[in-house]
C-alpha cells in the first residue's frame, strides 16, 4: 500500500521505493513507445499510383467528387518528388475505422481534400451510391453542415428521404436536359455531401446552385447540370421543420 511505504522512515527502504518507481516508469513509457504505430513511407510511382512500402497501392478519387467522411489517426508519410529533384513530405490519414489498406485521405480541407483508394476498388457512380443521408453545406473557408436531409431524429424522415430520391431520380434521368454549367447568374452555392452505408468511407459530393428561385445540381462524376426546380428550396427558406 502506498501509505505503508510512505509511513516507512527507513533510508534503504526510501531507495528501494524510488527504484521500483523508476523501474515502473521506464517499463511504462518502453510499452507506450512500442505501441505507437509507426507512419509507413509512400511514393508515387508508375502511372500516378500512390505505392506504400507495405506493397499497398492506391489510386485518387477525382477532386471535388469524393470527400473523406472522417479524418482518422495518421498512417504514413508520402514523399513527393519534383522534377528538380527536390522533396516534400505529405501525411496521410486513415479514414475513421476503414481498412487503410483499402482507404487513405490527406488532411481534411474540404474540396481539395484528396481520397486515396485501393486500385482493387471500383468508385461509384451516382446510381450506385444509394444515399440515406445528405448534408447541405455552406463551403467557405470552413466547411459546415446548415441541414441533413434524411436525419433519423426528424420526424419527417420518410418524407426527407422521399425528396432526396425525387432529386436524385431527376439528376440519374437520361431524358433530362443538361444545364448550362457553370451557371452565370446564381446567386448561392452549396456543396450536397451524400452519405451511404454502402460506402462508409466517402461522401458523393454534387454541387448546389440556386438562382433566381430554382436550384440546378452538379454531378462533377457525370460532369452534368441539371434543373431540379424548387424541390429543394424548403431548406433554404426556413420550411424543413415545418
């Protein structure tokens, strides 16, 4: 017990006590330090492929389509060589719990954010997704969610994911008329983050526009506008909760 050893006078016993303390501490931060993961090395190599020294190769996901859902612990450092032949250094992250042999991401920055994904994985398209949820946001310096669209703690929850299939059929429509883009006279942006329990690693990111009352959407995957009229404008008017 503590107190016995700090009731205990004796100067031998003083020693032993400090010895064991500092056996203890050593042993503490040895376990520590071997627990610390160490960041693995990656290099681009052949035909733009991001090669880990673990034999791991990943392609990009196109900017602007495929954000992280989540910055992770760090996994490694990516050095980056110019054709001058200077170096840079690069962290790399895993994505939440994914597999990191499947998913990387660099630090979160929004848009310019990049997604490293296994060349055994095919990205998918709009109609593979299958979202339940869509975040609405305001994409300035910082990135902030306004609405969730699909939001299990909303009472209209159905309805929401009524809208968001109604949108969504509108954007996958062949017969669909592609819009001018990008749009000239809009009057508001906001980034649609589409989440989906089939892909947990990644939002699908389509671009919002409103302008003069109506909403066009951006599919950077397609590279398609469309009009989606006013279907969405409740969220931009104070509506969604009423």
């Amino acid at each position: 017990m503590m107190t016995a050893f700090q009731e205990s006078s004796g100067t031998d016993m003083k020693k032993l006590i400090c010895a064991v303390l500092s056996l203890i501490l050593t042993v503490s931060l040895l376990a520590s330090c071997s627990k610390k993961e160490k960041l693995l090395g990656l290099e681009y190599g052949e035909e733009g492929l991001l090669v880990c020294e673990n034999g791991d190769t990943y392609k990009y996901a196109p900017l602007t389509a495929y954000e992280p859902t989540n910055q992770g612990t760090e996994y490694g450092v990516i050095t980056v060589r110019s054709e001058s032949g200077a170096t840079r250094e690069e962290k790399v992250y895993r994505i939440g719990e994914e597999d990191p042999g499947k998913w990387l991401t660099t630090e979160y920055t929004g848009g310019t954010t990049i997604v490293y994904y296994s060349q055994d994985i095919t990205l998918p398209t709009l109609a593979d997704f299958e979202p339940q949820l869509c975040y609405i946001c305001e994409e300035e310096e910082a990135v902030f969610s306004i609405y969730t669209i699909g939001d299990p703690a909303n009472k209209a929850i159905d309805a929401e994911r009524a809208i968001l299939n109604d949108v969504l059929s509108i954007v996958l429509d062949e017969s669909t008329e592609p819009e001018l883009w990008p749009r000239i006279n809009m009057d508001e942006s906001y980034g649609l983050k589409l989440y989906s329990e089939k892909w947990p690693a990644v939002y699908y990111c389509l671009e919002y526009v409103r302008e003069g009352g109506v909403g066009y959407i951006y599919d950077p995957v397609s590279n398609k506008c469309v009009n989606v009229g006013t279907v969405l404008e409740r969220y931009f008017v104070n509506e969604a909760d009423e």
